[in-house]
C-alpha cells in the first residue's frame, strides 16, 4: 500500500486509468483534478509529440482562465485622498476589538494598536516632530515595530528604516543624509547607534512617559500625497 498508486490496465477499447490513494491525506475532488490532468497530459502529447513534457499544459483552457483571469480580477475602489493612518483609524472604529497584530504570545486588538500609536505621535510631536519631519525607527520585529511606524504617520512625520546588523559608520551616514533628528529603537539596540545630537526614544525603556500622552490622535496637515517613508 501506498499514499497514491495509479494502475494502468489495458482494455480492447483502450486504456482504464485507476487511482488509489490514502483518504488521509488526499481527498476526491484532488484526485479528480488529479486525473484531469493526467488525461490533458496524455492528450497533449498524441496532439503535440515533439515537445518535451515540460512545455505541454497541465491545465485545461477553464482552468488557465480561472487562474489567470477570474482569480486576479481584484480590482477594487481605493480611497487615495486618505493616509494610511485615517485609514486604520477608521478601521480601529468599526473593529475595536478584533486583534490587529499578533507577535508571539503578544497581541494587540485595534484599538490597543490605535491608542499606543496615538501616544507615540503625541510623544513624538513634543520632540519637534512635525508634518515632513524624518525619523529614523531601529526595532526588530515586535508589537513596537508596528507602533512605532504607524505613530510616526500620525504625527506627520515620516519614517526612515534601520538595520541594528548595518555598521555603525553606514547607520551615522544614513542619519546624516536624512537628516534624522529623532530615532525610534528598543534599549538593547542602543549601541549599534552612533552617539550624536538625535533624539532616542527607546519605545520599551521610555514606555511610561510615552504612555501619559493623550490616547487621541494629533490634528496634522499631512495629506494623501505627503511623504510616507525614505529607505536606502
């Protein structure tokens, strides 16, 4: 026995095809479209003997239709007089408490993510950040990575990606370039940074005082057509 045998028997009106195979682990209909194929393959190659197997078709023309056409037919209406964060504004209202992000046994609901962002923006706003304004964000991949990017839109400003792994000379080069003035990181990455005259929040350590900032979403002129981020 075997999760999938085909047998091939010959009979005077030609060949009978039969398939067995574990329920366990395939179902009917996979091996009928299974069996679909096997026969499209057979039929191309009587039809078509020079070509190699690699060239013949699999599918057949309906299928080729619904592949190619039918499952990409997603086109849909985009709001883009809107920014990012209106958007997931918007969605944090309709959906409060469906979870947003889920990073290990962490997770955040719509809401929690919308609050913390809020704050973020506010703290970021009182560090000079405004609409324009590029701040750098060094966070690995965490529940902060997400506040911290979507704090940064609400405040107006835009964000400029670090990688902790870069050499401090090529991470002092960015920040330059950009002129970045505000840095968002965690405390463990503190000194893959070059000591400068940029200010750090450390979205971890710096929690507390972020978390006194207003839970409701800064008034900014930034627009649909602003800057988002800068990535080298």
């Amino acid at each position: 026995k075997f999760d999938l045998t085909l047998t091939m028997a010959e009979k005077q009106n030609g060949l009978i095809a039969t398939f067995e195979y574990n329920t366990a682990l395939f179902d009917e209909t996979t091996i009928v479209r299974m069996s679909q194929h096997f026969q499209q393959l057979l039929e191309a190659i009587v039809q078509m003997p020079e070509q190699t197997i690699t060239q013949l078709q699999l599918l057949s023309q309906a299928e080729r239709e619904q592949l190619l056409a039918e499952w990409n037919d997603t086109t849909t209406a985009y709001p883009r007089d809107q920014r990012v964060d209106q958007l997931f504004q918007q969605t944090a209202m309709l959906y409060p408490n469906r979870i947003a992000v889920v990073s290990g046994d962490q997770r955040l609901t719509y809401a929690q993510l919308e609050t913390r962002a809020n704050q973020v923006a506010n703290y970021l706003q009182k560090q000079g950040v405004r609409s324009g304004s590029l701040v750098g964000i060094c966070v690995k991949r965490s529940l902060e990575l997400l506040i911290g990017v979507l704090g940064i839109l609400k405040a107006g400003g835009a964000y400029v990606p670090f990688d902790s792994d870069y050499p401090k000379e090529r991470l002092a080069y960015m920040m330059d370039d950009a002129h970045v003035t505000v840095l968002l990181t965690q405390e463990h990455l503190l000194s893959s940074f070059p000591s400068g005259e940029h200010t750090v929040i450390c979205l971890d350590r710096d929690w507390a005082m972020i978390a006194e900032e207003s839970e409701r979403a800064p008034d900014i002129d930034t627009t649909a057509e602003s800057l988002a981020y800068v990535i080298y």
